[in-house]
C-alpha cells in the first residue's frame, strides 16, 4: 500500500506500517514542530522514512507524486475542542466552528486525492461542531464509520488517551470497519523500566538538567519559577497525585495541568505535548525515548532536533518542539490494526482475525451524535 500523511506530524500513523513494507510517499503538514531540523540537517520525519517528502501544502507537492495513494491518515490539532468543556449550546458550535480550518483541510485532500481508505482522530466533543451527517456530505464517495477508539485496548499503555476516529473508505470496496480491542494489563513500569538504569546510552535517552529554570512553579521556593533540582525535591516528598502547585500574584494557590508524577505500577497518563509526566523514580521529566515508548514507537525510530543544555544535558522546558513531536501524536498501535485489518480486507485474506470487542466504556457524546 503506498500511504500519504496530512496532518500526519512526524509519522505515527504510519511508523508501524513502514516497518511492515508498505511504502510512505510523504506528510503534507503545517505544523512547525513536524519541521525542526537539528544542526546536521536532519529531520525527524524525512530521516526515518527515507524518500519520503514533507511540505506545509498540498500545492507544493508534484501531482504525480499524489497519484494511486491507498490510504491518507493524519492527526489535526485536537486542543482547541479542549475548551468545549465550559461552554454549552449555541457557544460550544460556534467556538468549534471556528476551529475547523484543519478538519476541513484534510477532507479537501481526501475529495481531491482519493484513496481506498482515510482516518484521522479527534476529540469526541468535536461532534459537536462536526457531526456524522457533516462527514458524509463533505465526503460523498465514501463510506463514514465513526469509532470511538481506546488506545490502551490497541495494545497502548496510556488509560485514558480515549479518540474519536473518523475512518472513510470508497463506497465502491464495502469495508466496514471491526473492532478488535483486547484486554491488556501495560503499565508505566513495563513499557519504560527497563530504561530507568540507561540514561545516556541510547539514542533520544538524555540525561536530564537539574540546575536550568523549569519555568513553572512560581512562588514556591522563591518569588520565580523553580529549578529543575527544586521540581525534583518537590515531587520526591510528594504523597498525593496532585500536579506541580504554583501561586498567582495574588497569592491564590494553582495546579500547572498535566504536571504529575504517575504511580510507576499504572497504566501511564495521557502525554500532551506542553507539561512533562515526571518519572516515578527519578523525579524529572520522562525523557524523548521514554515518552516515545509510551506512544508505542520501536526505539529504532529517532528523533532530531534536541537542544542540549553546555554539559550535554536536556531540559523538557527548553525542547518544546520535541515534546510536541511525540504529545501530539496518535498512538502507533491503532493504526496498524487499521491498516492490518483494511489490507486483509482488500487482499480477501481469510486468515485475518480480531476480536470484534469493544472494551472502551461508550463515549456520551459520540453516542448522542450517532443516536441523532
């Protein structure tokens, strides 16, 4: 199968696909994180699917290198329906509305490329802007299947990185999509401990800095934000799971979202692609290599473009782009079921099985769009 990204980051959907002999032609995506080069020239992306091309637009791409693509995937920024949660009614439609731009972007790729099969994923509070009824009008020759997926029941370890998928595949082929979640027991431990003793040693695997600032925690310590070092005393003492406290000018006492230390023997939280997961024995940010075994890449996939500190130490603070590259990804394992179970489909391999379970609790605002 020869496979197309847009909005595919630096390649998550397909890293696993690439490994199994299908062929990434290329990404068309705007984010900049997608386009960091490290001092050597090297991008993450372009280095690990070599004769791949990135490009911020579809109309920068020679339409020869468009033509017979089977499969578009990709993963259009998801955070904006993060603030749907405080708004209701006609304000919830409209604020999502205005967040489309990339939504739309991707349909207008499919409409205009056409192959066998297309998905990417979103939060399912984006039906409420983008319902199933909208999906199949924008796409006329295909067949809409709307899932609400859980990663961890793919194989992932994070819990509750829960997505819609929106999948199409041409009305001509009649595919529909079967679930196939399992039961599964990963934890932070068995998908990173084997790490814990070898930082340094292998690629993307850095030790981390103590004595830059973390910019967060304000007021702690000391008027500014805390050090890496004071980060690290903080969350060793710590016995709730709360996240990393702070306070405002005016004294109130604040949580920076996200910033937690996981117990080790769970399943690992939801990476994002601004605030760091601490390690549970270290008490420092997980590291790139760590944080891309939680999203299910084989260690062999490196990642380019890491600003090192004088003594050849990282800070999570300073890597910005790096923890965008692997927060804002879909997690490798669904989509090589998807793409397994689809080119079973298309070869009529008799032999292909899953377990056609659906594990996940039901999502309310997936069922209230489907239930319309």
């Amino acid at each position: 199968m020869r496979l197309l990204g847009v909005y595919g980051g630096i390649g998550s959907p397909f890293v696993l696909a690439a490994r199994d002999g299908h062929e990434i032609v290329g990404n068309i995506e705007p984010r900049s994180f997608a386009h960091i080069y490290d001092n050597n020239g090297r991008n993450t992306f372009l280095e690990n699917f070599p004769g791949a091309f990135l490009v911020r637009k579809i109309d920068e791409v020679p339409k020869e290198l468009l033509k017979d693509i089977d499969i578009i995937a990709g993963h259009p920024k998801c955070g904006a329906y993060s603030n749907l949660i405080n708004l209701t009614g006609q304000k919830r439609i409209d604020h999502a509305a205005k967040k489309s731009k990339e939504f739309l972007e991707f349909i207008k790729a499919v409409n205009m490329i056409k192959p066998k099969l297309a998905f990417f994923d979103n939060l399912p509070k984006s039906l409420g802007a983008n319902p199933p009824s909208l999906y199949r009008s924008l796409l006329p020759d295909y067949d809409i299947s709307i899932e609400y997926v859980s990663n961890y029941y793919y194989g992932n370890s994070q819990k509750n990185r829960n997505r819609l998928f929106i999948i199409a595949t041409l009305k001509e082929l009649n595919y529909s999509f079967a679930p196939g979640e399992i039961k599964n027991t990963a934890t932070l431990r068995s998908t990173i401990s084997d790490l814990e003793n070898n930082v340094g040693t292998i690629p993307n695997h850095d030790r981390h800095s103590l004595t830059v600032d973390s910019h967060a925690g304000k007021g702690v310590f000391q008027k500014e934000t805390m050090t890496w070092e004071q980060v690290q005393h903080v969350f060793r003492l710590k016995t709730d799971r709360r996240s990393l406290h702070y306070f405002r000018e005016d004294g109130v006492k604040k949580y920076h979202f996200g910033f937690t230390k996981p117990i080790y023997d769970g399943p690992t939280p939801t990476l994002i692609g601004t605030q760091p997961v601490i390690h549970p024995v270290h008490c420092v940010p997980l590291t790139i290599r760590e944080r891309a075994r939680v999203m299910g890449f084989p260690d062999n996939f490196i990642f380019y473009g890491t600003r090192f500190e004088d003594d050849g130490t990282w800070a999570h603070s300073k890597n910005g782009g790096m923890i965008q590259q692997t927060g804002r990804c879909i997690p490798c394992e669904f989509p090589k079921f998807l793409i397994d179970q689809f080119v079973a489909f298309c070869n009529d391999d008799k032999k292909y099985t899953c377990s056609f379970q659906r594990l996940a609790k039901p999502n309310k605002y997936v069922q209230e769009a489907l239930d319309r």
